[in-house]
C-alpha cells in the first residue's frame, strides 16, 4: 500500500510506503522535515487488487466522509507538480531515516527536443546568404532600369520636386540622358558651385581693386615741386638715339641733405631728344644743381666736359642740349 502526502510547505505530492506510518521524512524538493501520517481512505492509492488496510482507522473514514459532504469541492486540491526540476536529484538519501526507508519517488523527464538535420542547418544558412546578398546588392542594371529606380525611391518625396526642377532647368526632352539620383545631385552640387563662383568672382575682384588702390593711396609719398625738363643729344653732329640721360641731384654745400632726392631719367629717341622722369608715372627733375651723366643702356658711360657734368635746374633754365 502506498500513501500519497501532500508537502505542506512546496505542495510537492510525495508517495510513501505504507510501511514507513509514524516515521520522520524530508521532503526531496523543499528540504521540509515532516512525520509520516497514517493512510487514510484519501490520501492511499490502493489498486483494485488490494485489500483494505487492516490498521485504518474507522473514525478517521467517517471524519474524510463528513468533509466530502459538507464541502461541495475535490477534497486533493494540489495542482499538478512541475517536477522537472528533479531530472537529476536523487531523493533516496534524503529519504533514508534511521529506522527505515521511504519509497522511491516516480520522476519522469520530460522529451528532449528533436536536434536539427544537416540538411535543415544547410537550408538556414543558404537562406542567411541569400539575405545578405539582397541587402548589398547594387542596381547594375540598363540605364533605364536605375531611372526607373530613382523615380520610385524619389515618388512622394521632396527628392522627386527637386528632381523635376533640375530636369526643366537644364531642358531636358526625350533626347536628354536619364540621370540616376546621385548623378542628378551631383550635378545640383556643380550648378551651385558654378553659380556661387559667378557671383563671387566680381566682388572679390571689386576688392582686390579697392584694396590695391587703398594701399597706394595709403603709402604713397605727396610729389615735390618738378620742373618739366626735356633736350637733345648728338655726337659728331648726329642726333645719339638710345642712350640714358640721368640728372641725379646734389644737396648745397654745408646745407640739409635733399629729402626726396630721387634722380630723374630718360632715355633718347631716334632724334637725340629725351624727356626727363621723377618716376614712371610723373615727368620732371627736382629744382636746384644737379650732376648729369650720359651712358649706354648697358651702363657704358660717355666722356664729357666739365662744364656739361653739372646743371641747374629752375624755372627758366628747363631745355639742355649735350654734344658729345
């Protein structure tokens, strides 16, 4: 006969010996210590083949009985157990007491999972490539396939307006070349950047040429007073063409030295003539006593007398001819 106790502590349903009435148990799950009841008409599970216990006690059946009447419910309320958990537990040596041993409890494993074939494995990993493969896949189709394209990841979108108002901006026809997307925002980027450079090649001129000015203005020295002096130069009584006349001035004896004292050339033309220049803007020698010399282009310098190497320059002496 074999008794059927309900664990007071984890519901665990255990089934004990009949044999084992009176003794001290544990419960295999919870560690519960318990005393072993006596079998009663509910708590035995008994066969059709066993005969009633002889030890049971009568009060006990009438008390089970007066319960089962009164309470309108199933007198085992304990769900069914879970007990999973006890694959690999062994509840004998819990279950071992000093004078005796509980009977074994019935554990059933639940059934493994079935293990996947080599040939589903081999279906799962072709259906990953597969995957992959879709996701890095480019357009390498005709030209009119990528338009085709474009115009549907561009329809309902601001891409699809802009795209629109580049076609009619450029004239496009039935002639024109369809343009992918990134090909017509490329050519958005350039019609910008030329755009941009058209109106801001001017005003970065305009400045170039302010500040040019600016900066002459700014450093530019006021010109002294000059004097327009021009002459004629001739050997052996020929008109000398090509030579460098220069008038370099000298500052008076015991005086101040001359501030701007910039010498003054020119050079002759096929007559002999030369026209004297402060700079390369402004004609003209500063007034005072100058020291003259004439020379080649190539720097060669002509003899000449003492009377010809020093001039004065004034307001009625402006006209010097040199033979040399």
């Amino acid at each position: 006969m074999v008794i059927r106790y309900t664990c007071k502590k984890c519901k665990s349903v255990l089934k004990i010996s009949e044999d084992l009435t009176g003794t001290d148990g544990q419960c295999p799950k919870c560690k519960a210590n318990f005393k072993v009841p006596a079998p009663t008409s509910d708590a035995r599970d008994s066969s059709p083949t066993d005969s009633p216990s002889k030890d049971a006690d009568p009060a006990e059946d009438e008390f089970a009985e007066a319960v089962a009447e009164l309470v309108d419910m199933p007198t085992e309320l304990t769900p069914p157990v879970d007990l999973s958990a006890m694959d690999e537990f062994d509840p004998i040596p819990g279950l071992e007491p000093d004078n005796g041993a509980f009977a074994q409890v019935e554990v059933t494993s639940p059934p493994e999972a079935p293990k996947p074939s080599v040939a589903e494995l081999m279906r799962a990993h072709e259906e990953v490539k597969k995957k992959k493969a879709a996701t890095k896949k480019k357009d390498k189709g005709s030209l009119e396939g990528a338009a085709a394209a474009a115009d549907i990841m561009t329809t309902g979108t601001a891409a699809s307006a802009l795209t629109r108002t580049y076609d009619k901006k450029r004239g496009s026809g039935s002639d024109a070349p369809i343009l992918t997307r990134d090909e017509r925002r490329q050519a958005e980027q350039r019609d910008a950047a030329i755009s941009y450079a058209k109106k801001a090649i001017p005003s970065l001129a305009g400045m170039v040429i302010c500040g040019y000015f600016l900066f002459r203005w700014a450093f530019s020295a006021a010109l002294p007073d000059l004097e327009y002096v021009t002459g004629v130069v001739t050997r052996n009584d020929a008109p000398l063409a090509g030579v460098v006349v220069q008038f370099a001035p000298l500052a008076p004896a015991g005086g101040m030295p001359l501030e701007n004292a910039t010498p003054s050339t020119g050079i002759t033309d096929s007559n002999g003539e030369f026209i004297l220049m402060y700079d390369p803007d402004n004609a003209g020698v500063l007034p005072g006593v100058h020291e003259v010399s004439i020379s080649t282009v190539s720097g060669a310098v002509y003899p000449m007398g003492a009377d010809s190497r020093q001039k004065t320059v004034s307001s009625d002496s402006k006209k010097f001819n040199f033979s040399l």
